[in-house]
C-alpha cells in the first residue's frame, strides 16, 4: 500500500515537468532572426515587403498599417531588408525621460 502511495504522489508530481515536452523530443524551437523573419514573409521574393505582405496574418490590421507607416521611411509603399530590421525609438508614451533632481 505505501508502495501504490508513493508511486502516485511521484508520478502526480512528474507530470507537470513532462508537460512541457509535448512531443519536443529533445527540440529546443530556435527563435528566427529578423532576416529570417523578412524572407519568410517576401511571398515573390523581390527583396521587399509589400504592405499585403507586411500585413498578412496580422491580428490587429490597425496596428499593422501603422507599424508599416512608420517602418517606411522612404514612403515607396515597400519595406527594404534596412526598413524592416530597423530598430525604432521605444518607450512609453509621453515619457520625457528621467531628471535628476539636484
């Protein structure tokens, strides 16, 4: 009987680390580059995005449209590999930044 207990209680406790494994077998998913990212997305290969492009499978279209706006810096309606991977100015709206007080 503490036999039966004892195989319960670690097999309770085991599966929530086998869990996480769902058929992984040993796979970590890498996460793609940028680069990889661009490729992936160019659907005829031409070295741009198109805002179709950009914005296929894109939850919030709204979002998407905006982020193309501001990832087009040249206005041709296409996003370079340079445009793409560019990196933008984070921050929280309408953070002024720190002032040290003297």
């Amino acid at each position: 009987m503490k036999y039966s207990i004892l195989l319960a209680l670690s097999l309770a406790f085991s599966m929530p680390l086998y869990a996480g494994h769902k058929g992984t077998q040993g796979q970590t998913k890498t996460k793609l580059t940028p680069e990889q990212i661009f490729n992936k997305r160019d659907a005829n290969h031409d070295g741009f995005l198109s805002k179709a492009e950009f914005m296929a499978k894109k939850k919030d279209p709204a979002k998407a449209e905006k982020a193309f706006a501001r990832k087009d810096t040249n206005g041709d309606g296409k996003l370079s590999l340079a445009e793409f991977t560019a990196k933008g100015k984070k921050g929280h709206k309408g953070h002024k930044g720190h002032k040290k007080n003297k």
